[in-house]
C-alpha cells in the first residue's frame, strides 16, 4: 500500500513532464516495476483486461460496458448514460494527458467495474493498449 501513495505523489508531482500519453505511460510501468522488478507493459494484456468480464463491480462488468469495444468510438456510462468521450489518445488528444485526471479515473472506474483498485501491472498494461490504438 505504501508504494501506491508514492506513486500518486509521483504522478500528481510530475505534471511538468507528464503531459503526453507516452509519458503517464512511463510513469506508470515505474510504478509497476516497484512491485515487480522488470516488468514490461503488454498491450496484449491490456486489451484482455480492457474486454474481460470482471464480477467485483458494483455498476459495469468490462471496461468496454461504457467505453464500447472500440476505444476510438464515444462510449455510455452504463448506470447514467451521459456521453463519454474516446477513450484511445489517437482519436482525443486530452487522454492521458494530466496525471491527477489518470489516477483519479483508475481510481473511480477500477472501482466500479472491478469492486477495488487496479493494480500497477493492470494500470500500465491498459494503458499500453489504449496507447496502442491507432
């Protein structure tokens, strides 16, 4: 638990130089490898986990429930149904942009589709695929 509040300070403390998806990308394998030395992000594990059904949450059971099977396309929050926007950062410029925003939206959608916290490896690796997205 103590490595997971280091690693939001170095997020939230890094917005000097995390301001591009490749950067909160880095950012996030560094917290990864502080509990698995050598870890590597797999955009292969990331889509698997991004299209897997989860039982532990409380309102969606796939990160694709809201953000569709295209992370490219406009999703719908599954409980409110307002718009969300594309989650892939070739499409919306804004994504993984603003390291306080990533952790905030880990924070609250790992929540509800997954009933707890993401872990590192699963937080890099999603984002290695959502980088990947062309």
């Amino acid at each position: 638990m103590k490595t997971r509040y280091v690693f939001v300070f170095m997020l939230v403390g890094s917005t000097a130089w995390a301001n591009s998806p490749q950067q909160i990308l880095d950012l996030l394998v560094q917290e990864a490898r502080q509990v698995q030395p050598g870890f590597t992000a797999s955009a292969t594990r990331g889509e698997q986990f991004y299209r897997a059904k989860h039982t532990g949450g409380k309102e969606a059971d796939s990160c694709a429930s809201c953000h569709t099977d295209n992370p490219k396309a406009e999703g719908k929050h599954i409980k409110t149904h307002k718009a969300i926007e594309p989650l892939a950062p070739s499409v919306n410029k804004q994504r993984f942009t603003d390291p306080a925003q990533v952790e905030k939206w880990f924070r609250r959608n790992c929540r509800e589709v997954l009933g707890r916290v993401c872990t590192p490896q699963e937080k890099a690796d999603f984002a290695a695929y959502v980088l990947s997205v062309k």
